[in-house]
C-alpha cells in the first residue's frame, strides 16, 4: 500500500512538472518568436528606408552592417541575391523562398548557405529589389535548450524532494492503518494487544484509544461467549441423556456425545441420518405439527425412551415449517438388563433352593410320620445332609458372588500363590483319591498383592470341576508359573464341554449337565465367581475343550 501510494503521488507530481514545463516552454518560445518577429518588422522597415535613401551601391550598403547581428540581403527581381552583409556571394533563384513569397511576414528556416536557423523577412524596395532582413536564432534555440535543461534539473530535484516527502507523508499516514489492524489481528488470533497511544498527532492517538475500547469489548464478549460455549459443552457431554436440537428444516443444531452414540451420527449430521424410520418420522412430523410424545424403541439392541416435543423459537425456525424439536433419549438398557438379572437370578435361586428344601420336607415328613423302616431312616437322613450340603454349597457360592460384586474395601496383601494352591490341593486331595484321580502340579514361588480369598476361590473352584467332571482314575495337570504375566493353567482328563456351549459355562447357574452337575453338588456359580476374580485383576480366562478327551482352562493375571 505504501508504495502504491508514493507511485501513485510521485506520477501526478511528474504529470504536473511535465504539463507545468510543456506551457512554460511553448508560452516562452511563442513570445520569444513574436518578440524576434516584431523586432524584424521594425528592422526591416528602418532597412527599407535607408535603402531607398541610400545613395551607395547594394555591397557598400548592406556592409555596413557587417558588424551588426542582423543579416541583409539585396535581392534582385530575379531572385539573385547581388549583395549580403554575411557572404560574399550566394547563387540560385531565392523566389521560391516563403520570406520572398509573402513579403512582409517573417519566416523562421535553415540558411543551408550559413548552416544555422535564421528568421528572414522580405520587402521589396523603391528600385524593384528585394531587402531582406534576417536574425540569427541559434541563439535563442541554445537559451532555449538551456532553460529547458535548468528545467528538467529543478524537476528532478523536485521530483527527488517529493519522493522524501511522500514516504515521511505515507508513513505518517499509513502507521495508524497498519496499527489498528495489527490490532485486530491480535483479537482475532486470540491475544488482544493495546495500541500504545504513542503518535505525535493527537488525532491519532484519539483513534487508537477509541479502536483500543472497542477491542477490550470485542475480546470480553468473545471471552463471555467461549465460558458459556464450554459451560454448555461440558453441562451436554456429562448429561446422562442424549440430547438432540433440531431446526425447522430438520438440521441438526446442536447434539450431545451421548445422543450421537445411540443414534450412530456423526458430528454436524442431519436427521436424516437417523437410520430408525420410525424415529425419524416422527421427528419429522414434529417440525409440521405441535408434537409432545414420549416412545419406548429398541435402537442398536438399547432400550430408549425417546422424548420428543415441539419448540416454537425463532432460532429453531429455519423455513417454513412452524416448529424446531428438542430429542431427548434416555438409555434404560443397564437398568431393564439389571432388572432381567435379578429377575432370573431370584427365580434361579429359588428354584435351587426349592429342590432340595422339597427332597429334605419329604425325607423328614418320611421319618416323622414313622413311615420307613430303621435302614432306610439311615438312608434318608444321609440324603437330608447331602441335600442341605447342597444348600449350604449354593448359600456359600452366592455370598462370595456377592461379596465379588459388591467389593468391599479389603485391605490387599501380599499372597504367596505357591502356598496358597498347596493349601487349596491338599484340602481337595480327599475328594481326588475317592475318585482315583492323580494330580500332578508344577509350581514356582511367586507372590501377587490382593485379597487372599479372591485367589482361594479361583484356585478352588477350578481343581474342584476338573475333579468334579473328570472320569475315575483321571488325571489333573496344574501349572503355576510366571512369564509376562502370572499364569495358572488347570488340564483334566474328564468329560470335556461341548463346543457352542464354552461361551456359557461362565453364566450365573449355566451348567452343561444340570442332572450330572446336581451329583456332584455343583450350584452352576463356580465359574461366574472365577471370572469376576480374572476380570477384577484385569486379566483373562481361556478355555480349549473336547469332549471325551478333557478340557483345559488358562487364567493370565498381569503383574
Ligand atoms: P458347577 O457348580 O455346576 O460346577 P460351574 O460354574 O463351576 O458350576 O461350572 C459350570 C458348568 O461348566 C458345570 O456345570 C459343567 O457343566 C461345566 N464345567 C465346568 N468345569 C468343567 C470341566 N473341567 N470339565 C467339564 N465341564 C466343566
């Protein structure tokens, strides 16, 4: 912009001097030319005279004015000229000349005899002859070319000054622009700066303080503007709803995290993008006709309930449709699972209880009644204890499940894993030698920090099934050792699990074989507690089967 404004000054100034100095120069050489010609009309006149009065001969006249500056020719009527005060003598016809062709009128030409610019005038005289008169102009062309080369140097000198100038001028001027847009840049990116009001022109520093005030504003709204953006972002991305503003003309105005996850939309997407018909039309229609609906739809396997009411606001309103529509979705899956839970849990619970509470009401009405013989007494009375050992099994198994879910704050420890599974085989070891089983275990000495229970139950509970499910005179492989990790790995040689039902062994009351599992005393929790265990230590459980042949369970907790 600066330079543009010093070009743009510099060529109008140059435009003048040139126009200033083309008058000048044609006014001077216009009056120089009349002056010259005036003064040769006088000449001429006075020459004229002194001819005709003149008694000497046309050489002796015009040498009379061989010393003056002007030139006189005496031409005859045939154009010779016999006498001239510059030259001895010239040849040719000098009639054609315009001097001699106009008589009276001067005429300015090059002498091509005297090789310099001349004006001539002519008249004739009393004896028929021509008398002219002519002065020397090269003298006057130098004077001119010199003024005009005095010209061009005072031109370029001022030319020079003004160029100094205009960049004292243009900075002068062009410092506030340059200033107040820094400025706002400043606002723009963020980090406002003042404008110190340092100018030595008090009008400027009246602008600056003035573009100062109204920045301060800017930035405080800008600053208000960005609290209650984040106030708002951080009230939508905690609300445990979805939330779902929605323009007239169904554009998405404003979407929480939460309701973009369960409808599966993107950031700054429309609502046709909502890939459930029945929801979408819905909205909809709610953009046309005052809508206040609340609908329960299974959306991506999550239970919503969905609210759905028209808002009549000019900022909704973007065509002609009367009414903008606020969403919110309220995701009820955990709780209407949660629900399911326990409503299978307390029905499974109670159908557990119930078989053997019946076997034990019928065995101890049996003998109350005195309806069997002393022998089968015996018989039943073992049934009644094998069935409440069966109830106390379940019993113990929920309150671990619950103490696993609930988790109350245990101090940890330090556990030595090694003694830990010796203590939990040799308390199973009895029930392994009634079955003829034979385990073999190799472990190393390692410690873990946690609750020491945690560990009891999952070693428990796995050695336990692969001597429950294992056939008699089977065998029990038993690792402990540590890698990366710390890995337990239990290998029995029993009955094995089908293959589409390993996923579900570790479901609360699941058991493969209700029947063959009621024997055995087993309660279907065992292996839910071992997974709460591995998935409270952050690790994992795996486990290959085959039928007939055994199955294999790994459990890998990280250090
Ligand atoms: P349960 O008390 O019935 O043993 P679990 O939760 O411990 O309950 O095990 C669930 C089911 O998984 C068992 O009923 C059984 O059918 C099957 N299962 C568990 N461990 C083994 C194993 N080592 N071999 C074969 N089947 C097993």
């Amino acid at each position: 912009m600066k330079r543009t404004f010093i070009a743009y000054n510099l060529v109008l100034i140059l435009l003048v001097i040139i126009a200033f100095l083309g008058i000048t120069f044609s006014l001077t050489n216009y009056v120089s030319k009349r002056q010259t010609a005036s003064m040769l009309e006088v000449m001429l006149d006075d020459t004229v005279i002194s001819y005709n009065l003149s008694e000497l001969s046309d050489a002796d006249f015009v040498k009379n004015f061989e010393s003056s500056k002007r030139r006189i020719s005496i031409i005859d009527e045939a154009g010779n000229t016999i006498a001239d005060s510059m030259m001895i003598s010239t040849s040719g016809n000098q009639l054609s000349y315009p001097e001699l062709m106009t008589l009276g009128k001067p005429y300015s030409r090059y002498s091509e005899s005297l090789k310099l610019n001349l004006m001539y005038i002519a008249q004739t005289a009393e004896n028929g002859k021509y008398v002219r008169v002519a002065v020397v102009m090269d003298e006057y062309i130098k004077f001119s070319e010199q003024t005009v080369l005095l010209l061009v140097i005072i031109s370029i000198t001022i030319v020079g000054i003004a160029f100094f100038m205009l960049k004292k001028t243009s900075n002068l001027f062009l410092k506030p622009i340059k200033d107040v847009s820094t400025s706002i840049k400043t606002v723009k990116d963020g980090d406002y700066q003042w404008i110190l009001p340092n100018s030595d022109y008090e009008e400027i520093n009246g602008l600056y303080r003035e573009i100062n005030q109204i920045n301060e504003q800017i930035v405080n709204q800008i600053k208000t503007l960005e609290l209650r953006d984040e106030e708002l972002k951080l009230l939508l991305s905690h609300m445990q709803q979805g939330i779902l503003v929605i323009g007239s003309d169904q554009s998405i105005i404003l979407s929480n995290e939460k309701s973009r996850n369960l409808l599966k939309l993107k950031v700054n997407s429309e609502i046709i993008e909502i890939r459930h018909k029945e929801l979408y039309q819905t909205i909809a229609k709610a953009t046309q006709v005052d809508t206040n609906v609340d609908q329960k739809l299974l959306i991506d396997q999550r239970h919503l309930t969905i609210k759905i009411t028209s808002v009549n606001h000019r900022i909704l309103i973007k065509d002609k449709n009367p009414y903008g529509v606020l969403v919110i979705l309220v995701d009820e899956t955990e709780r209407i699972l949660l629900e399911n839970n326990k409503r299978d849990f307390f029905a499974n619970v109670s159908h557990e209880l119930k078989t053997p509470l019946t076997a034990i009401k019928g065995s101890a009405e049996l003998i109350h009644y005195d309806m069997v013989s002393k022998t089968d007494e015996k018989i039943l009375s073992k049934d009644i204890i094998y069935q409440v050992e069966t109830m106390n099994s379940l019993i113990q198994d929920m309150l671990e499940l619950s103490r696993l879910e609930t988790r109350p704050k245990l101090e940890l420890e330090v556990i030595n894993l090694k003694s830990l599974l010796e203590l939990v085989l040799e308390q199973l070891q009895s029930t392994a030698i009634s079955k003829s089983i034979k385990i073999a275990f190799e472990t190393e000495d390692m410690q873990i920090k946690g609750v020491i229970s945690d560990f009891r139950s999952l070693f428990k509970n796995l050695i336990e099934n692969a001597i429950k499910y294992n056939v008699d005179g089977g065998m029990i492989d038993i690792k402990l050792y540590k890698k990366d990790a710390i890995y337990f790995v239990v290998k029995d040689t029993g009955i094995g699990i089908p293959k589409d039902q390993t996923d579900r062994i570790f479901e609360r009351f699941y058991q493969v074989n209700k029947t063959r599992s009621k024997l055995q005393n087993g309660t279907g929790l065992g292996l839910s507690i071992v997974k709460h265990v591995v998935s409270y230590y952050k690790g994992s459980i795996t486990v290959l089967s085959e039928l007939g042949v055994g199955t294999t369970f790994t459990v890998m907790i990280p250090t």
